[in-house]
C-alpha cells in the first residue's frame, strides 16, 4: 500500500554510537548487513515516504551511504531523541516540504513494514491529532506490572485506536479491562514536532522518566495505534541473537 501522503512525508531513524550495553550498536552485523541498514530497509519496504538517517558518528555516516540511504551528520550533545530528529528534519527539509515525520529507532531491524505504516494512520485520519504512535495490549501478565513496561491509559476511539490520556511505568488503568504497552514509535506532524522541541521537560516527564508525557501536559493530543506485537528493541547482545534469528528465518 501507497500512501497519498508519500511526498509529504519523512521517515526519520536516529543512531548513536554510544551505547553502554551493545558498544557501536549500529554498526552491529545482522545477517550480513550492519544493523542501522537493516533498519533503513524495513523503513523502505514499508512505502511511506522518503527515508534520512540521522547519525553522530562518520562510521555510521559512511556505512549507511554505502548501502544507498540518505543520511545526516547530527551533533552528539543532544539531550533527548526528538531534538536529534528536529536537526535532522531541518537539514533534510530545510524548505519546509514535509508535514509528516515517522521517527524509526536504529535499534529496530525487524520492525514489520506494516508496523512503520500504522504509525501514521492516525494523522491521516485525525486533523486534531499531533503525535501518532503504537501500542499492543499487554498478555503476560509479569509485564503488567513490570515497571520497564510503559502503560498506556487512553479512551478508545475505535477498535483499533486509542486517544491517549497517560503514560505511566505504574500498573494503569486500575480495574477489569486489557492494559495496553506503549511502543515508542512516533509520527509527528511537523508542526507539532516543531513544537514539541520548545518546550522544557515537564513535570510529570520527569517524575515518571517519559518525555511523551510533555506533550501531554502542554495539551498535545497523542493517538495511539493498536498493532498485534511489539517490535524488538536491540539493547544487549541476547537481543541481537534474537534479531539476528528472526532475520535468518524470514529469509533475509
């Protein structure tokens, strides 16, 4: 599927260096490709719209133009993920062409195409809508309390949306009913991005170490997407065994 807003839209995928648990992370091999050109390329068999990947480090710049993507040089000093993306977005569409932004993690090289689509249905649908983003309802039970599991409390809009009224690690909302576990994949419309880099670190984003809650409390809406899974973070070398396995069994 083609989406109509193709042109206007960028896909973002950010990669550092620096990792603390997976030193040089981006650069890790997957199945015979560094792992931030794995990333790149589920964003491009999604089909939605140009792909920049923003890097802070010449190695990762290098290895990412070899493979053919587009890439940016952005500073190391940035404080959070969404004033790396901002950078990128200025230096990729510094004439303002662009209304959406799809932000991809590096560190998501099996995330499915049709996952990366989802993220961006909600703007499409919604103009009272900011910020897109993910979520799947939460089966385990272990994680329905586990505090690295980010919740989120929101008032459904269909069967498979959700509007968001918080994000929280604590176990939420209260009651009978599913739980639901936010995936930190982000659409944005660009005005909303621009918007969200202005404004400071809220009060609630820094109690409960979650900087979507600032868009939240400057009285952004955020709509949340519910998909079948959640995609696999690469944090440690288990998790890059397992992206490592899932890559070979589809034959990539």
């Amino acid at each position: 599927m083609t989406y109509t807003a193709f042109d206007r839209t960028l896909v973002l995928i950010p990669a550092r260096m620096a990792s603390t648990r997976l030193p040089g992370k981006p650069l890790a091999d997957i199945a015979g490709l560094p792992m931030i050109v794995q990333v790149a390329k589920r964003a491009e068999e999604a089909n939605v719209g140009r792909i920049v990947v923003a890097v802070d480090h010449q190695d990762i710049f290098d290895v990412v133009k070899a493979a053919g993507f587009e890439v940016v040089m952005t500073r190391e000093d940035h404080q959070s993920g969404s004033d790396r993306i901002f950078e990128a977005l200025t230096k990729a569409d510094p004439d303002g062409r662009v209304e959406y932004v799809i932000n991809v993690q590096g560190d998501l090289p099996t995330v499915e195409a049709d996952v990366v689509r989802a993220s961006l249905k909600p703007l499409l649908d919604s103009p009272q809508t900011d910020i897109a983003t993910l979520t799947v309802e939460i089966t385990e039970e272990h994680e329905k309390t586990n505090p690295n599991v980010v919740k989120i409390v929101g008032s459904p809009l269909s069967d498979t949306r959700l509007k968001a009224l918080y994000f929280t690690r604590a176990t939420a909302p209260y009651g009978n009913g599913p739980l639901y576990h936010h995936i930190g994949l982000y659409a944005y419309r660009r005005t909303a991005l621009e918007k969200f880099v202005t404004l400071g670190p809220s009060v609630l984003e820094k109690r409960e170490s979650l900087e979507q809650l600032r868009a939240l409390e400057a009285g952004m809406r955020i709509d949340a997407e519910i998909v079948a899974s959640v995609p696999l973070g690469v944090d440690t070398p288990a998790d890059l065994e397992k992206a490592r396995a899932i890559l070979s069994s589809r034959g990539l």
